[in-house]
C-alpha cells in the first residue's frame, strides 16, 4: 500500500502534551545527536519479533517507524532533557490492530519523554518523573556478516523502481569486505569499503548467463549500475538505504530473515 505523509499533531489516544517542562542541567551522560537505536521494550514489554520501531537523532529531528508508519519530528536535545514536539510528520498506512495499537502507544512514549540515559549500548527514554518509557538496542551500522534482499533500484532516470515479479534480487555482505549475490539472473561478487557511514563497492563480476522473462535482465543491468553509484549506507532496523554522493536512493533493501 503507498504510504502518504499527512502534517500536524499526532494523534495518540494515550496522552494529550500540553506544554513542554524547563531544561534543567544534565548528568554526564554519551550525547544523543547523531545516534540510532532500535526498540527493545516499550513500557516493560518486548515488542513483537515481526514489528521494528526506530528512533534516529539527526540534529533537530526524530525520525524513525513507529513500527507500522514512519514519523519525524521536531526535538530539542540539551544535556540529558528531551522535547519531543507532537508537531510531526507521519505517514498513513493501515496496519493490524494489534500493531497499531504498539505503534500508539510507541508515539505516546517519545511524546511523555523528559530525558533519556545511554549505558552498555543501551538507550533509555524517561518520563518527568524518572519512570523508564522505552528502551533501545544500538542499531549497528556494520554491514559485515548480514544478507539483504533489494526491493528497489533506481532505474538511472531518476525513478526508484520495485522488482519485477517473481524476480529476487540480493547482496550478502562476507567478512573481509567481499559481496556475493543474484543480480536476478546472474550470479556477481565484487568488494566492499565501508566506514565513516560511507560505502563504495569495485566493479562486480558476474556470470554471463541469458534470462528471457520479461524485464529481467533490464533490471539487473540497472542493479549494477546502481551498485556503482552507491556512496553511503543506512540502516534502520531491517531496511537498508543506499545513496549516491549527491543523496539520491541507489537502492532500497530489507534484511533477509536468517538466524
């Protein structure tokens, strides 16, 4: 289902914000700008396997998925205190109630949140009165032993096209800095140089076998140049983006599920 954006408040039926406490002074405490975490229990409960909820600092956003749409908001971050405006972007997707009903309640967390702690890897959101709301795991960005199947290439004319069907798509990240994967038709390895949130990739090789089902062999021709144009990687729970130098989405991935 295509996703919409709509503007505004936030619409939770667990909290209504209506003012924001003073800032105070902070403990010592690792800064949150520039981190990315995933959640890892919400009120004392561990989400569901199949549901991934994300929060990402960038400056003076928020953005992540709430673990049926995505979001951003405005944040203001000084020392330890938190300010999570309810004046945010979201898209409108459907989803079951029971993942809606997680969702809601994930936005009523980051809206009731007054401060935050990280220790061992691990981010925890505070209410005004020190109750822990939610706690977050790291979100590697290490590529190094994970597997991806692609769900989107940019076709070179400035469009991000999903897959033929039937078609599968994939890049499987070894130790070592080397790739191995289908490129829908053909088999390719290649290397990969990661680090700083850059990524880069040499030229793939890959067998020389014909394909004759419709759109398949225009597509992989279009995944390899993608992959050569690739200058940075984000991941964000099971999705994977890689962009160009210029910003614009190479390709758009979604791990493989595997041990």
């Amino acid at each position: 289902m295509r996703r919409r954006w709509i503007t505004g408040a936030v619409v939770v039926s667990l909290l209504a914000v209506s003012g924001w406490p003073a800032m105070g002074e902070s403990a010592d405490s690792p800064p949150l700008q520039g981190t990315a975490w995933v959640l890892a229990s919400l009120g004392g409960q561990t989400p569901p396997t199949e549901v991934t909820a994300t929060a990402r600092f960038d400056g003076s956003r928020v953005e992540g998925t709430n673990g049926c749409n995505r979001y951003n908001a405005p944040v203001v971050i000084q020392g330890t205190k938190v300010e999570i405006s309810p004046k945010a972007a979201t898209t409108n997707m459907a989803c079951p109630p029971d993942i809606m009903k997680l969702a809601d309640a994930f936005m009523t967390a980051l809206l009731s949140t007054r401060s935050y702690r990280i220790s061992s890897h691990q981010l925890e959101l505070l209410g005004s009165d020190g109750t822990v709301l939610a706690k977050f795991s790291a979100q590697s960005q290490s590529l190094a032993g994970t597997s991806w199947r692609v769900t989107g290439i940019n076709n070179g004319k400035e469009a991000v096209v999903s897959l033929v069907p039937g078609s599968s798509v994939t890049v499987n990240f070894a130790k070592g800095g080397k790739v191995a994967g289908s490129g829908g038709c053909n088999n390719y390895t290649t290397t990969y140089t990661q680090g700083g949130g850059k990524l880069t990739f040499a030229l793939a090789a890959a067998t020389r076998r014909m394909c004759f089902a419709e759109g398949v062999m225009g597509q992989e021709h279009a995944f390899f140049k993608a992959l050569e144009t690739v200058a940075t990687a984000r991941m964000e729970g099971k999705q994977l983006e890689l962009r160009t130098a210029e910003g614009a989405l190479a390709l758009s991935l979604e791990r493989k599920p595997g041990p």
